[in-house]
C-alpha cells in the first residue's frame, strides 16, 4: 500500500511539471480529438489529464465540460494499467459503471475505449479516449491508430515542455555568450603571454590567426606569420603526418593528442627532426570545425636521452650475457637478481626462469647464513668495490644435494644517476677443479713427506726389523706407483682446465712448467722459460706488485694472489691471474715457488667494458631527470593537473591542479579514495573499471567523467588520461600516472546540441503523424468505394510515412540514449519468425538487390521486438546503400553455445581497418570518393550498437576493402528455448 501512495505522488509531481493544467485550448490537441473520433467514429474525443481530484480535459470534442469528479471518472481507471487500452463495450453492462453518473446522466456514456498517456518515465499522466452513447467494439485499425494518437499527444506534451526549458537555457546561452565576448580578449591575452607553444588556425588552408612568442621560437620564425597560409611559411610541413593530421581534424572534428611525434623543420640553417607532444583541438561554431588550437611542447632531448638510455642499456645486457666467465647483476637491499648470463647459471646449476626476478635468498637459502648476502649489501651501502680470491661457497642443487664450490669473484656498485648505488655487478670464476687439483696435490706432497720420515725410522732398525723393511718396502714401492699415477691425473686435470702450471726454482730462476702455461706467456712447447724472463714480460707498473705479493707468501707461508698485464713480442697485451705458494727445504728456506695461471683477458676486457658503460648510463640518467623537471613545467603551463600512484606501496602524489579539479585546497592530503568519492555515482562505477583494466591489463586509461567538488560542491567535467608503467628510469618501480584536465564547456555544448535535436524530431513527428492519419482515412474510404488504386497509394504512402517516422525515431533516440532514457518494452519471442517478417518486407520493398534469408531453426529471445527489428533492417539497408545493384545480400540467424547471432553479409565496397574502429560512433560516416553521393547522418549504426548492448549482447562487423561486409548481432537465448517446444 505505501508503494501505491508512493507511485502515485510520483506521478502526479510528474504531471504538474508540465504545468498543462487549465491551460488555454490549444489547436494542436483540438486536431488530435478531432482525428481519433474520425477514426474510431465516435462522436466524443477527449483528453483527459488526472489529478488529485478531477479529470480536466485538455481538449473536449463533442461535449461542453472542462472537468470531470475522479470518482466518476473513466480514465482514472485506464491509467491503472498505463501498457494497454481499456476498452468497455457497453458501461450498462459492466458492474463498475452501471449506476456511474456519467452513464445514467449526461453524457449518457455507453461506448468507452481509452489509452493512457505515459510519459517517458512511465507515469500514466492520463488518457485519449473516445467515448459514444451506442455500444460498440474498436476494430484492430482503430486501436493501433487510438495508440498512435496518444503518443502524439505524449510528444505534444513533452514538446511543450522542452520548448519552456530551451527558452530558459536560451536565456542562459545568451549570457554566457556575452561573457565569452568579454573573455575571448583575456584568450588571446593568455595565448600570447602562456610559456606553453600555441598557434591558432583558421580555415582549410590553415591561415595563422595567432601565435604566441614560445611557439615563434620553436618554428624558428618571426611575428610576421600571422596572416599566413602555414604552408607558405613552413613548406617543408607538406607530407608530414603532423601536417595530414591538422586536415584530419577538419573533417572529424575530434581533438587529437600525440606524444614523441617526429617533425622535420628547417632551424639554424638546415632541416632538423625534433620530437613534439602536441594537442589538435577543433574550434567549432555552429557544429562546424572553423579552426584548430595547436598546443605543443618540444622533447626531443627527452626523447633522445631515453633512446640513449636504452640503448646503454641493451649494450650492458648484452656484454653481461656474451662474457665467457660467469656474471650477473644484483639490485637492491632484496639482492634481486636481474641479469645472469650462461657461465653464472652453470655455475648456480639453475635456469634463467628459475632465477630472474627473484630474490638471491629466496633461491638459495642456505646463503642465509654464508657470508655472501653481507657482503653485497655493505657494497650497496659503502659503495666500495669488494674483491675475494678462492673463496668457498655451499650451493644446493635443485634436488637439495649441497655442493661446496670455490670461487673467485669481485663485486662492483652500479650507481644512479645521483651517485648512490642502486645494483651490484658481480663477476665470479669458478676455480673449484683448481682448488681441488691444488690441495691434491698438497696431501700427495704431505704423505710422501710422511712417508720419507717413516723409511727414515726403518733404516734407524734395519738390522732388527729386516724382514718389516722388506715389507716396508714393497708398501714404499706401491705408493711411488700410486703418487705417479696421482701426479698424472693431477696433470690431466690442469690440462683440461686450461690451466697454467709451473715450479720456479728460486735459486737458480729456471721454471718447470707445461705448455699451457708456456702458451699464455707466447712461448712454444719447446722453448726454455726463466722466471726472469716472466718478470720481463710484465708490464712495468705490475712488476714490484707482484714482487712484493711473492715475498709476502714466502714469508708468510701464506698462499698469494696477483692479476696482472704482459706484452707478447707482437705487442698485445694479456691479463694472467696467478695463484702461487712456497716450498721449503729442510732448514726451512723458501728454496721453490709453485704456481697456477689462468688468461683472463677477456673477463678483464669485459669488465672494463661494463665499467665504462655504466658510467655513460649514470650521464644519461642525469640528463633524463633534468628534462622531466622541463617537461613537468610545460604539463603546469598547459593548465592539466597530474597524478602518480605507487602501484605497490598505494602511495598516491597529485599537483595542485588535480586537487583544484577534485574541489580540495592545495594544502589537502588526498588519497586515491578521496578523488573516488568525488566523481558522481553514475559515473564512478565504471571509472573504477577502467583503472582495474589498465592496473591488470596494461589497457591505456582514457576516460571522461562529472565530479562533485569537496569544499565549493560545484559540478565539473574533467578527462584523465595515464597508463600503467614498470619502471622509474632503471629502476622497476610499477606505477600508474598520467593527467586530467577540464572539459566542463565541451560538455555544455554537447547537451545544447542534443536538446536541439531532440526538439527538432519532437516537432517533426506531429505533422507527420497528422498525415499518417489523414492518409488512413483517405485508405479507408478507398477501401469502400473499391478503388484499387487509390487504396494501394495510400498504403504505399502509410509505408513511406512510417519509415519517415523511423527516421525521426532515430534522432529521437539518440536523444533518449544521451539522457539514459531509452526504452525496451521487452517480451518473448522466436527470432526465425521476425526474420520472416522482414523477409517478407523486403521482397516488396528492395527490387534492386537479391536477398538471401536462412534461418532454419527458431531462437526464443527475451527482447524489444521492434528495437530488434529496426537493427535487422538498418543491416539491410546499410547492406543495400553500399553495394552495387543486383549484387546478392545474404541475411542469417544461428545458434551455438547459449547465444543466437545474426549475420548480413554483402558484397559492396568493404571498409577500412580504421574505419572498423568508429563505425558504430554517433554521427560517424566513412569519408571517401566511393561514399560522397550516399546520403545519410551517422546515426543508424550507433543506436543499433546501443540497443544491442541495452540487451546485454554483442554487436560488430568483419570487412575486407573491396571484398564486403558482414555486420552481426549476438543475443542470449531463452533458457531452454532454443527451439520449439
């Protein structure tokens, strides 16, 4: 009951916001009266508006009254069902108007049909009715004509009262037009004085009406261009897209942005290509493009430093993954690790996948508690670079097997632009098979030493233990053949490694070495090799080094190490890494030295490379950063705000132009939250999608939504456009940012344009539907006086009409569709059969072309059943428009999976690939010489795409130009209605 009371004061609010109520008479309804009562012949037409109390009659054809009781009213009766006609044969008959007044009384009511005025907002306002004192019954003519007219009277209705809000808006235009008089001076003051680039065109030839200084300087030219054709002052524009885009504009009239573009001018002499972000946007006055703004911001040094910077980068990546000896670069406190050629993973037993992008702990946890994860991050923070010789290492494979390796490797800072170290490059060798050769052979060393004192004690009893120093012997014997098959392996094993291997006699300086270690020093297998001759070889700055580092072991007992450069007689130079370690005799002197090399020449060529490129990608990153501070000036300038959100830490960072938009002072903390609750309700929702899509999708973010301002509460259009990025120059910092700027005045003069329209087509219907009416009548009586002729032009006539009346529906549509007001009067029924019907329809009306209907088996749909035939025949007619006469059309309709699609397909012209992309956009036509002669508004595939999705489907076209095209439509399918029951 409370919803009842609540429905119908909504309804009587709407009525009194016509403000129609004892009004004048006024001639348009009198003509409406006067065609239902000749249509249904019935000597009383009324209609009949219900308020409170009363029906009041706005026009009152065959009786006197104004007004009328409710109580005793009829239609207070019919707009309780506000979709059907009431219709009451005989009131004496029927037990709810038996004893009314109107009935015993004047007007002596017996014949009553009525059809309820609903508006488009579903309110029953009241009725058309025709009233008669005889019993009767409408014929199916009569009541579609009874429906027809009470629309009419509907668009009557709302005509009027669009008409009283235009004369209100007009009045408001009329202002607003004054004051932008009075600002176009402080425009072109601000053009003039804005730090931004900014040239106005007008016309086609793109006369300069205007140019500020800033854009003089970066055309390189003087003031004296205003008044010039563009391409007389900048010839060498002609052909560039920049250029072809500026005409683009003239026949879209869409503003167009672009970033990084390449253009070609002639400054300091010679013809340069700078890169430009740039604006196109449409100066537009009576729905005509008269002019273009260009707004433009120069960043060829951004460009250039980001090229440079990728390419550095590529370059380092590729030394890192081409260097013979295991490296790889680590960032950050975490120890990411982000590169790792070949040589590291055969050295970590792990694939690339297995590694990249993670964590150097999480991979291998048992480095937890080795020394390795310390060291690199002291060399994140001193920035010094650390180098371990033989340094031994636990790394488990991938079954958990723990292998205990050795290595020498050198850690080394990657600074930032601001010098700080932000990754870490590490170059390691695996030595372990030297390692272990070495300390074989020092066990070897250590028994036989062993041994010889142990023959020392059995010489001291050999008289007494002869017979234990016989067997003494022959175990001496065994273990001299096993020390020499030993030493053998050991050789082999140095020899497969590569490695050098010599033992210096430091008395004398002659070397016994193998050939690998001759061949380092560009010596032949045969050559004799004095440990003064390496000396000689050594490059002087290396040799007291060295000298010192062999002294120290000596002394020490202590194993060295050295790398170092040495000149072969050919004058190349060589990098040899030395390991070495004294021997002594039994007094204890160093008398020997033994030693192991290796060339690594290209790990230090390689290293020095890696050193050098970074430097260079440190100077690019300086140079990027100095102009972004640049660019974030020209973004101010062009009065846009921006914004950057931190995708993992959710910390948002805005200018104050963006809080100025959202309504927040400058002062304000604002989160990403704060901005959501300011957008109104009906736009936020997929304002939220759209972010979703470009955070998870990498889909561009480019959107136009109202918000409500935090403190001034006052309305504005705003367009933000951002994408979703990965890094902050090198660093991989995910984060999504862009800008948003006012669009408040575009949107206003969207909304004048489209009341236009919407007034336009109500004021077209009304006379049409007075001729519709007229040309039934004159049918009608055709009918009767059987004239065939006559008959079949009024027919003719009545079609033609209706599709005039589809026509002015589309543009009435289109209104509805731009307000959120269009609406389905959804029902069931078999798509086959409403192919069918079109079928049928075609035949008579499209002689030109063959049509091919196939739709063999029946698809129950829930759906407006007109709004679906008028996008089967937009198809068509699109179909018939742009193809050649007596070419075939082919029109079908399947099912698969749950949906039902239909498919026109033709053989006509096709579209572009480009075009594809905007067919279904309001009031987009293909520009081209093959479509200049075919009428049309652009209006026909928009309100299909937009019926089409109101039902929850898919529409689209395939097209290949020159080939045709195939333009469907998808539904879902009842369930379990696929075909007949």
């Amino acid at each position: 009951m409370h919803d009842e009371k609540t429905r119908e004061q909504q309804r009587l609010a709407a009525l009194k916001s016509y403000n129609i109520l004892d009004t004048e008479i006024e001639s348009d309804y009198e003509e409406l009266t006067e065609l239902a009562a000749a249509i249904c012949g019935t000597p009383i037409a009324l209609i009949s508006l219900v308020d409170e109390n009363r029906q009041w009659f706005k026009s009152h054809k065959g009786i006197d009254a104004k007004e009328t009781e409710r109580s005793a009213s009829f239609c207070a009766h019919a707009i309780l069902n506000p979709t059907e006609l009431m219709q009451v044969e005989d009131a004496n008959q029927d037990p709810r108007f038996w004893n009314n007044p109107l009935v015993t009384g004047d007007p002596h009511i017996s014949f009553y049909a009525g059809m309820p005025l609903v508006d488009d907002d579903g309110f029953a306002l009241g009725s058309l009715c025709v009233i008669d004192q005889q019993p009767r019954k409408l014929n199916d003519t009569q009541r579609n004509a009874l429906q027809t007219l009470s629309k009419q009277v509907v668009n009557k209705l709302l005509l009027r009262k669009r008409l009283r809000e235009l004369e209100t808006a007009n009045q408001n235009n009329i202002q607003l037009h004054e004051k932008s008089l009075a600002s176009e001076h402080s425009l072109r003051l601000i053009i003039e004085q804005s730090p931004t680039a900014i040239i106005v065109f007008r016309g086609k030839n793109l006369n300069i009406e205007a140019v500020n200084p800033a854009m003089l300087t970066l055309l390189n030219q003087k003031a004296d261009i205003t008044g010039k054709d563009l391409l007389t002052v900048i010839p060498e524009l002609e052909g560039q897209p920049a250029y072809e885009l500026l005409h683009h504009i003239y026949r879209t009239g869409e503003t167009v942005y672009r970033y990084d573009t390449p253009v070609s001018l002639n400054r300091n002499g010679r013809l340069e290509t700078g890169y430009f972000n740039f604006t196109y946007a449409p100066l537009m006055d009576e729905g005509k493009v008269v002019g273009i703004v260009d707004m433009a911001v120069e960043v060829t040094e951004q460009v250039s430093a980001r090229l440079a910077i990728e390419e550095s980068a590529h370059q380092m990546r590729e030394m890192v993954q081409n260097a013979a000896m295991g490296m790889c670069i680590i960032r950050g406190q975490e120890l990411v690790i982000e590169i790792a050629n070949e040589p590291m993973l055969a050295i970590w037993t792990r694939t690339a996948e297995q590694v990249l992008g993670k964590r150097l702990t999480d991979i291998f946890p048992e480095v937890i508690d080795q020394p390795f994860p310390e060291m690199l991050r002291n060399v994140l923070r001193t920035g010094e670079t650390l180098s371990i010789p033989e340094l031994s290492a636990d790394i488990a494979d991938t079954d958990g097997k723990i292998n205990r390796i050795y290595i020498d490797f050198t850690y080394k800072p990657l600074r930032n632009s601001e010098g700080k170290p932000q990754a870490i490059i590490a170059t390691v060798i695996d030595i372990t098979e030297t390692v272990n050769a070495r300390k074989r052979l020092e066990e070897n060393q250590i028994e036989l030493t062993q041994t010889n004192r142990e023959l020392g004690t059995v010489n001291e009893e050999y008289i007494a233990l002869n017979e234990e120093l016989m067997a003494s012997n022959e175990q001496l014997l065994l273990a001299e053949e096993s020390l020499i098959d030993l030493n053998e392996r050991i050789s082999i094993a140095i020899d497969a490694g590569g490695l050098g291997y010599t033992e210096v006699d430091l008395t004398t300086g002659n070397m016994l070495c193998n050939d690998t270690f001759k061949s380092f020093y560009d010596r032949k297998p045969s050559d004799e090799f004095t440990y003064p001759q390496m000396f000689e070889m050594m490059l002087p700055s290396y040799r007291e080094e060295v000298r010192a580092k062999v002294m120290k072991a000596r002394e020490e007992g202590s194993l060295y190490h050295a790398v170092y450069q040495i000149q072969w007689a050919d004058g190349s130079l060589h990098w040899i890494s030395a390991y070495g370690r004294a021997r002594y005799d039994n007094n204890g002197n160093s008398d020997r030295m033994v030693a192991m090399v290796s060339d690594v020449t290209e790990q230090k060529e390689a290293q020095q490379a890696i050193e050098k490129l970074n430097e260079e990608l440190q100077q690019a990153l300086a140079h990027a950063k100095a102009s972004e501070e640049r660019m974030n000036t020209a973004i101010s300038a062009a009065d846009m705000g921006t914004w950057f959100i931190n995708l993992e830490s959710n910390e948002m960072v805005v200018t104050e132009r963006t809080k100025e938009l959202f309504g927040f002072h400058a002062q304000d903390r604002i989160t990403l939250e704060d901005c959501m609750s300011q957008i109104a309700q009906t736009h936020r929702q997929d304002v939220m999608e759209a972010i979703q899509a470009t955070i998870t999708d990498g889909i561009p973010y480019n959107v136009e939504y109202p918000i409500v301002g935090f403190h001034d509460q006052q309305i504005r259009w705003v367009k933000a456009i951002g994408k979703r990025y990965t890094t902050i120059g090198s660093s991989p910092v995910s984060h999504f940012s862009g800008t948003v700027m006012d669009i408040t005045a575009r949107k206003a003069n969207d909304q004048l344009k489209q009341d236009f329209i919407g007034i336009v087509s109500h004021e077209m219907r009304s006379p049409l539907t007075s001729l519709k009416g007229y040309v039934q009548i004159l049918g009608a009586k055709s009918q009767k006086a059987n004239d065939g002729f006559s008959s079949e032009m009024a027919t003719k006539a009545v079609r033609q009409i209706d599709r005039m009346a589809t026509l002015i529906s589309g543009f009435l549509d289109v209104a509805r569709v731009e307000e959120g007001k269009i609406y389905f009067n959804k029902t069931s029924f078999d798509l086959r059969e409403l192919i069918v019907r079109v079928e049928e329809e075609s035949q008579v009306t499209i002689q030109t072309h063959q049509i091919v209907f196939s739709a063999s088996e029946s698809a129950y749909v829930k759906a407006d059943y007109d709004k679906i035939e008028q996008v089967v025949l937009n198809f068509i007619n699109n179909a018939v428009k742009y193809s050649s006469k007596d070419s075939t059309i082919h029109v079908s309709c399947s099912n698969h999976e749950g949906k039902t699609r239909v498919r026109v397909k033709d053989q006509g012209m096709g579209i572009s690939l480009k075009d594809q992309a905007h067919v279904f956009e309001r009031f987009y036509r293909v520009v081209g010489s093959h479509t200049e002669n075919i009428s049309g508004f652009g209006i026909g595939l928009y309100l299909c795409r937009e019926i089409i999705e109101g039902h929850g489907g898919k529409i689209g076209v395939e097209s290949v130009p020159g080939q045709g095209s195939v333009f469907w439509f998808e539904l879902t399918l009842l369930a379990g209605q696929s075909s007949p029951e």
